[in-house]
C-alpha cells in the first residue's frame, strides 16, 4: 500500500553486520525488520511462559481454538482512530483482496461465533495463542509482531465473566512468580465515560473516538489529549469535566459524581465485591482514567501494570457487548483480554525471575568404534520406542562426548564397545549417581 513505500524511505536502514572479512552470506542472516527468530534458548522460555498460559487457561475449563494469521482488511476496518488500526499490516493478494497480518484476536473470534451461529451454545469460553502484527515506521524500531495469549467468554452479560478472568491473570501471574507487590490490575468501565459524555449531552457517536483519545493520557500530556477531544468537537468544559472524572480512584467519589443508580458504579462495585470472594483484592484497584485503546470496549476495562512504572501495560482487556453486532449479527455479550508474550519478558527480567530452563536430554547412545554404528542404531531404536528422548552422538572424541553429556544435563549416557557388544552388552554410565555398570541390551530402559 501507498504507506509501505512511504514508510520504506522513512525506515531506519539496519546497519550491517560487523565486517569480519569472511563474509560469505548472500542473504541478510537477520529476519525481517521487527521480528524476531527464536534460537532453542528463546524458544524455552516461549515455551516455558505459553504452558503457563495453557495451564491457566484449563483451569478456567476454556477451549483452545486457532484463527488464520491472514484476514480479510474489513475485519479491522474501523473509525474510531485507533493506533491499532492506522498500524494495519494491510495488502493486496495476487487475486486481488484486501488482507491483512491480524493486528488482534478478537475480531476474528467474534467471526467464528458468528459464522458457528446456533451451532454452539452459550457461554463460550475459548483461549488462543496467536502471533499479532503491526506495520510501524521502523523509526521508533519497535516489535512488528509479538504472540498474544487472548481468552474470552461469549454469551456472559453479569460481571462475573470479568471476574473469571481477573482470576486467570491473577493465576497467571502467580504462576510465573509475580505478586500483588508488584503488579497491579487497574480496573474502570467504559460506563463512566459514557455518563460523563451524556452529563454534557455529548453525542453518542463521538463515544468511541473519545474512547481512543482518552486513553492517549500518560502517553500524550494532558493538553494534548484535552486538544484532541476539543478537535474531535467536544466542548472545553465537557473537556474539563471528562478529565476531572477519570482522575477519581475511589468508587464512593465515583458514586457521589454518578449518582447511586449508576450502572458503572454497580458493575465495580459487583466486581469488587466477586474479587473479595475470590480472593484476589489486593491485585485490583479502581482506576476511572482506565479506558484502553480499542474502539468496541463497552463496560469493564481493565490492565494489568507493573507497579514500578517502567514498563508499558503487561496486559489488558474488558467487555465488549456490541462488536458481534457490528458484524451484522444479533448483540452477543462478550468480554475477553490478550496477554502479550514481550512486555512479560521485559518484566520478568527486571525482577530476575526468568527461569534458567536447561534442554533435557535422557540418553546419549555413542559407539566407540565406526563398525558399531550399526549396533548403536539397534540401542538408539530401542530407547525411544521405550519413550526414552536420545543424543546419538558420532565421530567425537570420548572426552568430548562427556562434557556434550554435562551441556545438555543427559541422565545417562551409553556407550556401545566391541567386547560388551559381544556379549549382547552394553556400558551405561549414570550421570548424576556417576555408578557405572554393563546392562544386557533388551533390559535397557
Ligand atoms: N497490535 C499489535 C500488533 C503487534 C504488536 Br508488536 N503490537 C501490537
């Protein structure tokens, strides 16, 4: 599109590797710009972190399902000026249509409820871990794709779906190590905006732009954002007003502004109370400047942050009653959030609670001569028919075999000889216990 050649004059041209005076690639060994390869290291800890998600997410008893990475554009299209939306990574296939690299999940969940219809019945509770895409000027040499963890339940009108999953990241992020001390879960509705908007008659299709604006502060200054609402054709004192109550952190203030027949004010105080029960309080705080950036939010809204304030939100989410009927079908409720796999990570390492996760190997099999190539592959065989996960190792030294053994934390390592062979033998060492010892072939496990 227009904006991709555009950004390529804009883009920050990576500076090439280091010369070493060997250089013999023909391609560029980097992936493409913004995204990132996982050598068997990263892909530990990716791993590591996605089996939390998981484990959490069969604790809620939700089901795991899976969408394309590649959407058709109108699925995205949107007004409401969001930064998710001006970031599309948007083309024209070879036959023609507007697609893009998803920017989110959610919209593609909404379409396989919809496209299930009255095949499914209601609650859905569904998780997905998908990777997501953005196209952004490598001049801020952001991330282009990063893999969020998305849950979400379908067909839940009470607050009890955001408190279900409140608890799952809560969970979470118990699982991972992380407390209440340092993480907070900051919650608010939509609902007060949307009073506060109404207080100063503000018309209702300016709610979703408004939405997107006011969630622009802590980034933006507050001049800007309040200059962006006025340009958006909200009045200075409804300005005013807006600002002054997103800056309430207690619910009885909220109330005294709304009134005691406030819904916003009802669904905290439900939420607050199912938190109590659950026993999860000290995650959650009321925060009215919590809006979050997607266009669809209709209700609760909430993210979680570190408390330290050095990093972007951890994670986020919230209701969102009217986005399946934007897709023309019947108002479905819904709420759901995503769980990205890179702020985590940043976070985890500032509080040094990445796990060192070490490959695992159980057996090395290593002939101590070339004609016992053969008989290593018959032991080789037989190990990992017995589920055992092998190393067979080749053209090494013995000494060299033994640290390889150390590297990869091998419980035992087998060695196939002339004269064991013989015998129908073979040598196995343990490696923790050290004790060494002959075991006939077949009796290996
Ligand atoms: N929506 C989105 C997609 C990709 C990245 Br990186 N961040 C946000």
């Amino acid at each position: 599109s227009s904006t991709a050649t555009q950004d390529s004059a804009d883009e920050v041209a990576e500076p090439p590797p280091l010369a070493t005076g060997k250089e013999t690639s023909v391609v560029d060994v980097n992936p493409p710009r913004g995204t990132r390869d996982f050598p068997p290291e990263d892909m530990r800890l990716r791993n590591w972190l996605f089996q939390n998600f998981r484990e959490v997410s069969r604790l809620l008893s939700f089901e795991e399902v899976d969408f394309p990475v590649l959407e058709s554009e109108a699925l995205f299209i949107r007004k409401a000026g969001e930064e998710i939306t001006q970031q599309l990574y948007n083309f024209e296939d070879k036959g023609g249509r507007r697609v893009v690299l998803r920017p989110e999940i959610t919209p593609s969940l909404a379409r396989l409820v919809i496209k299930q219809g009255k095949s499914v019945s209601l609650p859905l509770k569904w998780f997905t871990i998908g990777q997501c895409w953005r196209y952004e000027r490598m001049t801020r040499g952001r991330r282009r794709e990063h893999y969020q963890w998305n849950m979400d339940i379908i067909g839940v009108s009470k607050v009890r779906a955001e408190a279900e999953l409140i608890h799952a990241i809560v969970l979470l992020f118990e699982r991972l190590g992380v407390t209440s001390l340092d993480v907070g879960i900051r919650v608010s509705s939509r609902k007060v905006l949307q009073a506060v908007l109404q207080m100063y008659s503000i018309p209702e299709h300016l709610f979703m732009e408004v939405c997107v604006i006011v969630d622009k502060l802590g980034k933006l200054s507050r001049e800007e954002v309040e200059k962006e609402l006025m340009q958006a054709g909200v009045l200075l004192e409804a300005v005013k007003g807006i600002v002054e109550v997103l800056s309430l952190k207690s619910l009885s203030k909220l109330e005294e502004v709304l009134g005691s027949d406030s819904e916003a004010v009802a669904d905290l105080k439900r939420l607050f109370s199912l938190a109590e029960h659950y026993g999860y309080s000290e995650w959650i705080t009321f925060d009215a400047s919590v809006v979050r950036g997607l266009a669809y939010y209709t209700g609760i809204v909430f993210e979680a942050f570190d408390r330290a304030g050095k990093l972007r939100a951890i994670c986020g989410g919230g209701r969102y009653d009217r986005l399946l009927s934007t897709f023309g079908s019947d108002d479905i409720p819904a709420c759901g959030f995503g769980f990205g796999d890179a702020v985590i990570v940043e976070f985890l390492k500032e509080k040094g609670l990445v796990p060192d996760i070490a490959r695992q190997v159980e057996d090395i099999v290593f002939p101590l001569d070339v004609e016992l190539e053969g008989p290593a592959s018959k032991v080789v065989s037989s190990l990992r028919r017995k589920g055992r996960s092998v190393d067979l190792i080749e053209d090494k030294r013995l000494k060299w075999v033994f640290k390889h053994a150390e590297r990869i934390n091998a419980s035992r390592l087998v060695l196939v000889g002339n004269s064991e062979w013989q015998r129908g033998m073979v040598r196995v060492k343990n490696l923790s216990t050290r004790e060494e010892y002959e075991i006939k072939i077949d009796e290996l496990c």
